[in-house]
C-alpha cells in the first residue's frame, strides 16, 4: 500500500466517524505542519491537542483557538469534555434521533387497531389517518419500520 493510498484511507475512516477536521486547513499549529504523528484532519487530535497547549504549554485560549481553528467555545467545550470524560468523550455518539420519537406507544396503539380492523390497510393510508388524528406528518417508510421492530421485539420476548 502506498503512503498516499494510506493518507486517503485514514481520511475516509475519519470522515465515516464524523470526526474529520472540515477546517483542517486552518491549523497552523507547528507540531501539525512538521511533524507527520500530528494529522490536521484528525478533528479528536486537534481538539486534544488545543487544550494541552494551554493547559500544559500556559498558551492563551485566544492563541490556541486561532492556531487550531476553532472557536473559542469549542475550546471550553472540549476542555470541559476531557475533564468528565476523557479523550473518550471527544468521540461524537451517534447522530440524530435515538428512536422514532413521533410514533409513540400511543400512535403505535392507534395503528395497531387501524390494522386490526383492516388487514389490508398500508403505511400511506396508516400516515394519512396518524396526520388526521394526531395532527402530524410521518414518512410511511417510518411506520413500517417501527411495525417490523415491534414484530421482531415481540419474538425476542416468546
């Protein structure tokens, strides 16, 4: 494997992980620009390496923020995040919502007896009532889904 091939692996792994510096460019630190250990694009590095600056290097938090790029409340986020969790906190948890939050045990109950009395009622028709009644929109893809994690769930419990 070449060292360039190698160079875009590590940014698609970063990237995946939604932990690659998009101000990469920005960084004018002088460990970053001499010596190859530190990666500009490595957003958990930079961030660390911000912090440590100030905190054992006694650099300012205006001078760290500029020379790594980033804001100065990024600074005091990170530093608090180190302080409760470790570098294991600069790592970003999953994104977005953690579950369906429109389609409560409440909607759920709804369409469960929307099928009951109609078998061959679909997610479109489903969608169309949840709006009527409840006063919201939902994808018919997301009534489908919550449908099929409700089935397998139930299956886990026999």
């Amino acid at each position: 494997m070449t060292k360039g091939s190698n160079h875009d692996s590590k940014a698609k792994k970063l990237a995946e992980k939604n932990v690659l510096n998009q101000a990469q460019g920005k960084v004018t630190d002088e460990l970053f620009l001499r010596h190859e250990f530190f990666d500009a694009r490595d957003l958990i590095q930079v961030k660390y390496e911000m912090v440590r600056r100030v905190q054992k290097d006694e650099w300012s938090i205006t001078r760290a923020s500029k020379v790594f790029g980033l804001s100065r409340p990024c600074f005091y986020d990170t530093k608090e995040t180190l302080a409760q969790e470790g570098i294991v906190g600069l790592i970003p948890g999953k994104r977005g919502p953690r579950q369906g939050h429109k389609l409560s045990e409440e909607v759920m109950a709804f369409v469960e007896e929307k099928m009951r009395e109609d078998s061959t009622v679909g997610a479109v028709k489903l969608a169309q009532q949840i709006k009527e009644r409840f006063g919201f929109s939902i994808h018919p893809r997301s009534i489908e889904r919550s449908l099929e994690r409700r089935k397998k769930n139930r299956k886990r419990v026999l």
